[in-house]
C-alpha cells in the first residue's frame, strides 16, 4: 500500500481484527473473506521486498479470488443478506488489484501495493470513494451496538441483550453470546468499509 507505513499497519491491524470477529459467525464468512483480503493488500510490499514479477502475480491472483466472490455475490443478491454490497467491495477489490498490477508493471516491479499516485481511473475511484463514505455513514449512524454485560456466557463469550422479552410483566432481557450478535457483522461492514475508503484514497 502506498503512503505512510504506520497508515498501512493500522489497515492490516483494523482488517485482521475485523476477519477474526466475523470468523466467529458463521453467516459472516463473505465479510471474513474480504477482510482477510483487505488485511493482505494493505500490508506494505516493501515488506515482503518481492522479485519484479511478484506484485503483478500477487494482484493476479488477488483479482481472480475477488472477481469470484463477486459473482457468487451477484448470484445471491435475491436472497436475504448483504450480496449487493458484498459484490461492489468484491469489484472495488478487483479494481485496485488491477491498479496495483498495472503501476507493478509500469515501474519495473518496484512498486508497492498501491505504489503510483494515479493508478486507478478518477472516475471510478471516485465513484467507489462515494459509495463508501455513504455507506459509512449510512450504517455507521444507523447500527446500533448493545452494551456488552459483565458475565460470560454458559458457552464463553460476553453476552449482550437482544431486547426480546424473556417472559412475562418482567421485562427482563434475553442474552445471547456477543460473537453471535447480529450487531458484530454490521461493525465489521462499517470498519472493511473505511478500510476500503482509505486504501481507494492511495490511487
């Protein structure tokens, strides 16, 4: 990823925590995929200090992977769940592959993940750049987190209260284990989405 290193470790650190809180969910596992990818593309290159032709493999490979994932989104987008918003981060995911393959190539193998201020077409990076921030702050003032309770769960985990009531006049709470809370796939959305926003910002 191009800019600064500390910029590009705060990415790989906000991904990789966000695909281990969706691997705890098994309805979240498209969300876990893109942000196990988002958490590899931002880590510098220079890191992994590649031989010339190992970007454009590496975007190769990246571009195959997510191009898949968004036409198994498309496929889905009837049925309940987030598939249209799985299938744009799956093709914004392909752009900067693309992007980033194409400045590897034109700088002789040295670049960096997103190496050449530029790379992207403005149009479209725009575009995307829009859609994210809207969808930022669409349902990152919408979502709602339940504060977690003190005691774990008979299965481990924290619990939080899902508003349902548990029975009667006594308006007490049911509570479910925090790592099943609809609420955990939602803010993994939210932070892949700025995720997603910051690395478009480097085209």
């Amino acid at each position: 990823m191009h800019g600064p290193p500390l910029v590009a470790w705060l990415l790989v650190a906000l991904s990789t925590v966000a695909a281990v809180a969706c691997l705890l969910r098994r309805e979240a596992r498209d969300e876990a995929v893109m942000a196990a990818g988002m958490a590899v593309m931002a880590v510098p290159m220079s890191v992994l200090d590649p031989r010339p032709w190992g970007t454009p493999l590496f975007a190769v490979v990246l571009g195959v992977v997510f191009a898949l994932a968004g036409v198994r989104a498309l496929l889905l987008v009837r049925r309940p769940g987030h598939h249209l918003h799985h299938s744009v981060c799956s093709a914004a995911m392909v752009y900067m592959a693309v992007a980033m393959g194409g400045a590897a190539s034109a700088h002789g193998g040295h670049a960096e993940h997103m190496a050449a201020t530029g790379a992207g077409t403005p149009l479209l990076t725009g575009l995307l750049l829009l859609y994210f921030a809207g969808y930022v702050l669409r349902s990152g003032t919408t979502l709602v987190v339940l504060p977690a309770q003190a005691h774990g769960a008979p299965g481990g985990g924290p619990l939080i209260s899902t508003g349902q009531a548990e029975g009667g006049a006594g308006g007490g709470r049911d509570r479910v284990p925090l790592r099943h809370a609809p609420e955990v796939a939602a803010a993994c959305r939210v932070a892949m989405a700025l995720g997603m926003f910051a690395m478009l910002l480097t085209l």
